[in-house]
C-alpha cells in the first residue's frame, strides 16, 4: 500500500533517518529564513562560511557524483573530472531530485535512494564541527568532518580551484 504524501516522511526526517542509521545523533536545527547559500547559513548558524558544506552534485560522464565542498571555496571542476576519470557536466534540477530524493538547495550530504560517488573537500577537516543541509533550504545539521567522511563513505580530496 502506497502512503500518500501526508503520512510520507518529510525530507528533514528522512535525513534525520539515514543520521541516526549510521550512528550520527545529530540535531537538525530549523530556521526562519533561508539557509540555501553557505552565507545565508553560515549567518543563520552563526559560523564562519567555510564550516558550510555546500553539497554539489554534477554529472560524471553521466553518472551522478556529490562534492561536498566548504562554503568558502570553489569548486574546481576540471579537478573533479580528474578524480572521477570522466566529463563532468552540470546536474539540473530534475536530475538532482532523481539522484538524491532532494532540491536543490536542500541536498544533504546523505540519504538518498542509491549511494552516490562522494568527494569530499580536504579543507573541511579543519573545523570541529561543520553544517550541512537537512533536506529544505532551512534545514541544516552540524557534524563532525570525520563523521562526514564515515556515513558518506567520501573520498577525501582537493576539491578548491586555485582562483578562489
């Protein structure tokens, strides 16, 4: 029997879900404005940006990938094509929600129906704790980079162009 969508679970709880599956007592924090940018979260969290995990998903010769980058870097796209052996092109909207369960804006970095090829940026390892978003563009949850890199099974790289 098929649950009809007010007794499906909302995006925040199925993140909280795949946290606590993997061992992660995490809270997901709520706030009244906007959290879909690292510097709208970074300022509702109160954080500096780069302990913003932005969550980046792109097509690798087709094929979804995350990188999981700090909110104060920038993606190198051309370093991504290296690490994943193959073209790396933008994911739309459709393609992000197939991949992931999620929009844009809300991806977190876990709990998605099939796993996804995970790359994780090496300069969120600096911090204690980091944010990343809990399913919507106003949920975010904080974590320990190593327990990013566990339940994301990501591989730790350099992910920051040199352009900044």
């Amino acid at each position: 029997m098929a649950l009809s969508m007010d007794q499906r679970p909302s995006a925040p709880q199925r993140v909280q879900a795949a946290l606590s599956a993997a061992g992660v007592a995490a809270r997901i924090e709520e706030f009244p404005s906007s959290t879909r940018t690292a510097q709208e979260a970074a300022d509702a969290v109160g954080t500096g940006v780069g302990q913003i995990v932005k969550s980046l998903m792109f097509l690798a010769g087709g094929a979804p990938v995350l990188a999981l980058v700090s909110g104060a870097n920038r993606l190198d796209t051309d370093r991504l094509a290296v690490l994943t052996g193959a073209p790396i092109g933008k994911a739309d909207a459709d393609a992000v929600r197939q991949a992931t369960g999620y929009a844009i804006g809300g991806v977190p970095p876990t709990g998605f129906p099939a796993p996804i090829p995970t790359f994780i940026d090496r300069d969120l390892l600096r911090y204690a704790v980091v944010w990343a978003a809990a399913g919507t563009p106003r949920h975010v949850f904080p974590i320990a980079p190593g327990d990013l890199v566990r339940i994301t099974g990501g591989r730790v790289v350099e992910l920051a162009s040199d352009q900044g």
